[in-house]
C-alpha cells in the first residue's frame, strides 16, 4: 500500500513527471488514486444490471486513470481528484457503451 503524500510532496511527484515521465513516479501516483478508482466503480456498478461486472469496471476505471495521469496539467490549479473523477467515470461509460448491442 502507498504511503500517504502530504499536498507538498504530491505536487513535488506531479513536477518531477511533468519533467521526465518517470513510469516509477507514474505507478506511484496509480497506487495513490487506485482506491478512487475502486470507490467510482462501486458507485456506478450498484445502478447496473447484473450483468455488468464490477471488476470490468475497474479494469477500464485504471486505464481511464492512467490516461489522466498522463494528461492532467498541474498549471491548470484543478484538483487531480476532480479531474481524474471525470475522466475514470468517462472511461467506465466507454466501455459499457462498447459493451451495449443496442
């Protein structure tokens, strides 16, 4: 489990990517939100049919995790959280849209 980063030290982390997309800094900052992943698809497992795996969920929420990680811009003063929110549920939406034979 990832120590907890006080704010100081994770905006350190999010300089020192911005630099050099360190994949070290990267699976730190996964194991940090992993938890938010698995809280969201919590949330929006609970209003689908039972069909619809929670772990499928997550799995997408990861990557949609990861794609924020890689995108978010510390210059643009939004929380991480608030941003990687949008983006996770966005992926997760993705895939059950893919997943929908209608």
């Amino acid at each position: 489990m990832a120590e907890e980063l006080t704010e100081a030290a994770e905006e350190k982390l999010w300089q020192e990517y911005r630099l050099n997309k360190s994949l070290a800094i990267r699976n730190r900052l996964i194991e940090k939100y992993a938890p938010l992943v698995k809280y969201l698809a919590g949330r929006l497992a609970i209003s689908m049919p039972p069909n619809v795996e929670e772990d499928d969920l997550v799995g997408y929420g990861v990557l949609g995790l990861i794609d924020a990680i890689d995108k978010f811009d510390p210059a643009r003063e939004v929380k991480f959280r608030t941003y990687a929110s949008t983006r996770i549920r966005g992926a997760m939406y993705d895939h059950l849209r893919e997943i929908d034979w209608v």
